[in-house]
C-alpha cells in the first residue's frame, strides 16, 4: 500500500459543520444584512421584498440548473450581474462584502472541533500536505474569510472550489486535478468527506484512500468496503501514522 503523504478535506459537515439549517431563515437574514449595506452605500436597492425575492428567484433557478448541467456556479458574479441591472456601483471590495454579509447568517451557525488546530498542527508536523476539495457555489472570498476567522486558512496549500471549473464531486476529473495541484498520485492521498456519494465512492474508484467522516448526512448508510470512517477530525493523524507502518 502507497503511503499517504496528502490529504484533501471537504469542507461542509467536514471541517465547518453547520448541521441541519432552515435556509429559508438564513437566506432572510442575509438579505436583510446587504439591504442594510447597500442603503448604506446610498445603492437604489428600492422595496426590500422586491430586492430579496429577485435575489433568492436567481439563486434557486442557478442552483436547479446546477443540479441538471453538474456545474456550480459563482454566486458572486450571479450579485453583480442582478445588482449592475439594478444600478448599483461598487467597488470589488464593496461587492466582496456583500457577498459575505449574504455568507455571514451561515457562518454563524457553523463549527468546528475544538482542537481542530492541534489536529491539523500534527498533520502537517508528519510531513503531510493538506488540501479543501468542496463543491459550492459561494465565492472564495467569503468562505476563506469564514476559515481565517477559525484561524484555518493558511493550513491548506491548496483549496479547491467547484465553481471555477466546469464540473464538480463525484466527476473524476476535479479529484485528478485536486491531485495535480497538491502534486501527488492518487494513491498517496487521502481523501475525506461526509458523502457517501460524492466523496467516498469516487476516491475509491480512483485509489485514494477514503475516509468518511461521521455527519447528519451519512446516518445509517453503509460504509462502502475499502473505506474508514472517523468521528472526529483529530483520529486523522493516529489513523495516517497506522496506514502509513
């Protein structure tokens, strides 16, 4: 067996776990927030049900055609397209925080384990190259601000976000580019996630060595044989050093 010497993570229910969320709330919370910003910014956002319901029309219509095409896409640009025909001008750092301020109700919600630090400290003290492989449609600006608030950005050297390309997990093809940016073979790297589906079952078929992490999302499914499974982040390194002797 090839030892592992990367790791490439998930992000949802895998290093941030959010849990179940009412999305309807969220989505209302957020658009409360960038109304607030844009009126700040003396923006013609005009009647706030208008301004939200025209909002959440072009994201759910975006994330449905998602769903058929296999290709997310960037919410950012989904903002500056809607907020450009409604006459807003921002800058790109204005348009970057209200991407966020849509981010931020989520990002409350989130959490992670409380010594995810040390974890990822001892990974990275075994010579391991670390790695975020997630499919999403928010734009990176916002979820790697969500990481720096954790303190966790600067332990990934490479970070993947499906938006940027033309398909996304279980599509092979961004598992292999995963592995060409962290520069290793597929069989040196473990991969880890909360899907059974979109995780698990493809980094198998592709010799990676899979872990799946315990979530809401995975309850009494079966683990796929060849596979791990962990409840917390911190059994990554005793589970490397294992596989690895």
């Amino acid at each position: 067996m090839a030892k592992i010497d990367a790791v490439l993570f998930d992000l949802g229910e895998t290093i941030l776990n959010f849990g179940k969320v009412n999305t309807s709330k969220l989505f209302g919370q957020g658009a409360k927030l960038t109304y607030n910003y844009l009126q700040s910014l003396s923006q013609p956002v005009g009647d706030f049900k208008k301004y939200s319901r025209k909002n959440l029309s072009a994201i759910r219509w975006k994330y449905w055609v998602s769903l058929f095409t296999g290709k997310d896409f960037n919410a950012l640009d989904l903002l500056k397209k809607i907020g450009v025909a409604c006459g807003f001008n921002l800058d790109e750092q204005q348009w970057r925080q209200l991407i966020w301020l849509w981010y931020e109700p989520l990002s409350k919600v989130a959490a992670v384990e409380s010594d995810i630090k040390q974890t990822f400290i001892r990974l990275k003290n075994q010579g391991l190259k670390l790695g975020i492989l997630s499919n999403t449609f928010i734009n990176a600006s916002a979820l790697e601000k969500h990481l720096e608030q954790f303190g966790l950005l600067d332990f990934f050297d490479v970070r993947i976000y499906s938006y940027r390309f033309g398909f996304r997990k279980p599509n092979p093809g961004i598992f292999k580019l995963a592995a060409e940016q962290i520069k290793s073979p597929c069989e040196n790297i473990m991969f880890i996630g909360d899907r059974i589906d979109k995780d698990i079952r493809p980094t198998l078929r592709l010799g990676m060595t899979a872990v799946l992490k315990k979530a809401y999302t995975n309850n009494r499914k079966r683990l796929p044989k060849g596979a791990c499974m962990v409840e917390n982040l911190s059994e990554l390194p005793g589970l490397i050093e294992k596989l690895n002797n």
